[in-house]
C-alpha cells in the first residue's frame, strides 16, 4: 500500500506544495501580513520537503552526509540575507515596505499595470527569467563568473540545504540581471515581491531530493527532473537547462535538455578542486593559481 501511496504523492507533490504556499502567501497580501504568512509557507514547505527527503527519496545516498551542511547554510545566509537587504529577493519581502513610497509613483516604462495582479506576476515571472537565464549562462560560459559560479554546483548531492548555496556575488549578479528587465518595464514594487516569491518556492523544491514526477510540467517550470541534469558531471549536460523558474527560455535558445530513456545523473559536482571550508570557498574565485594550489595541496 505504501508504494501506490508513494506513486500518488510523486505526481502530486510539486503543484500540491507549491500551491499550497502559494495560497497562504496571497493570504497575507490579503490581510497586510505578506512577511509573516511567507515565512508560514516557507517554513511548511521546508519540513514537508525534509520529511519527504527521508520518506520518499530520489536518491537514497544523497541521503547521507557530504560535509558541506554548515558551509551551504552560511552561503544561504551570506547571499541571501545580502541581497535581500539590498534588492529585496531569496524571498524576504518586509523590507520592501519601508520604500514602498518611493516605488508608487513610477510611471515610466510598458508595465501593464492596468491587468490583474495575477496575470501581472506572470509576465514578470517571464520577464525576469530572461535576464536571470543569461546570467546563469554567462555563469558557465565566462571563466571568471564561472569561479563564483562553481560554489553552487561543487555539492555532490542535491537536497533543501544547499538550495541556497550561492556565492555572494554570484547571487548578486543573478538578481541586478533579473531585476534590471523589471525595472526598465517600469513594474510596480509588488510584482517585485511576488516574483521574489515565486522564486523563494521553486527554487527550494527543484533542488530537493524527493521522488516526483511531473509530465507536462517538465516543459514549462525548472523541475527537479530537469535541473538535475544541470548538476552532471558531464560537459555536454551540465551546459543545459539554466532557467530559474522556466524553461521558455531553454527551449528558444535550444539548451533544454531531458533525455527520456535514463534517469538523471546521481554522480553530481565539478572536477575541479573546491576547499571545503565555507571561508575558504568565500575567499577562493579571488585567489591565484599559486594559493589555489596551496590549499588544495594541504586537503591531499
């Protein structure tokens, strides 16, 4: 019985959480309460997703321990808590209220601020996901993004905890690209809101490790089933499916990738030498070669 429980719970789980949260956070646009009912929703999803992780697992060695539990959390609270301090993403949304005055008037721009907010949150779902595509893109392809940039795929398993594990300025340059579309649409600040929320919510579930299956939706959100390709070894996989949210973009530019016949790749990471100390991750993409090879010397 557990197994047909099991099979139910994986088509359901990811449109199921994701609603879920989504639902109570308009309840606390409703009410005036956004920042406590976000932290409601986030914090139900991050316990439905770790009681999953163990439950339901799609890999069951990633289920044990790599290390790099202290050094992701500190990177989540690094760039996170720094950008939301000073551009109001990784999902806090509170500060944004004491500018709210100076984001009202706005009135430049194409922003159709006339549609329903819903449809609103949409678009600048889409919008930004053009910005937030290329910059994870130039995040691969440029060799120095690439040394911030390796932070985050340096995990050899993916789950809720190293979500979040992003180098300062990698997070940073992500959220100014993805921001940058917005802002020259002349979007109102609560669309900004909302697309930090939506975000929040996906990014989480698409590095969680929980069996689910997703069908259609696999070709229009950034699904686990997806950017766990994203995370492979191999040249010619990881260098695919750089959306955050979407995959339109993937799909336009051709570097969507879902191969039918075989399961993702459980062997996730780099090559490449990453210290294991979480200051030491901060320090390295500013590093010469020569301390480079110091360190990683004094790790053989």
């Amino acid at each position: 019985m557990s197994e047909y429980i099991r099979y139910f719970l994986s088509w359901i789980t990811w449109p199921g959480l994701f609603t879920i949260c989504m639902l109570i956070t308009i309840y606390g646009f409703v009410h005036a309460q956004p920042v406590l009912y976000f932290n409601i929703a986030y914090a139900f999803l991050i316990v439905a997703l770790l009681l999953l992780e163990w439950w339901m697992p799609h890999e069951r060695e990633w289920r044990k321990p790599d290390g790099q539990t202290f050094a992701s959390i500190a990177h989540t609270l690094s760039s996170k808590g720094t950008v939301q301090l000073i551009l109001l993403y990784g999902g806090v949304i509170g500060l944004a209220e004491y500018i709210k005055p100076m984001a009202e008037p706005v009135s430049y721009g194409i922003w159709p601020r006339d549609w329903p907010v819903w449809l609103q949150v949409c678009l600048a779902v889409v919008a930004a996901e053009f910005g937030l595509y290329w910059a994870h893109r130039l995040g691969h392809m440029v060799p120095l993004f690439w040394r911030f940039h390796a932070v985050h795929h340096s995990v050899t398993k993916l789950w809720i905890v190293n979500t979040g594990r992003f180098h300062v300025l990698d997070s940073l340059f992500k959220i100014v690209l993805g921001m940058a579309v917005l802002l020259v649409m002349g979007a109102p600040l609560e669309i900004v809101q909302w697309l930090s929320v939506v975000t929040a919510f996906i990014g989480m579930l698409t590095h969680c490790n929980v069996e689910m299956r997703f069908g259609p939706l696999n070709y229009i959100f950034n699904t686990p089933a997806v950017h766990r390709w994203h995370h492979s070894r191999i040249k010619h996989e990881n260098q695919n499916n750089y959306g955050e949210n979407l995959v339109i973009w993937d799909l336009i530019f051709r570097t969507y990738l879902k191969p039918r016949d075989r399961r993702p790749p459980t062997n996730v990471g780099i090559e490449e030498f990453m210290p294991p100390k979480f200051t030491q991750q901060l320090m390295w993409p500013f590093l010469k070669e020569s301390a480079r090879k110091k360190i990683q010397a004094q790790h053989q």
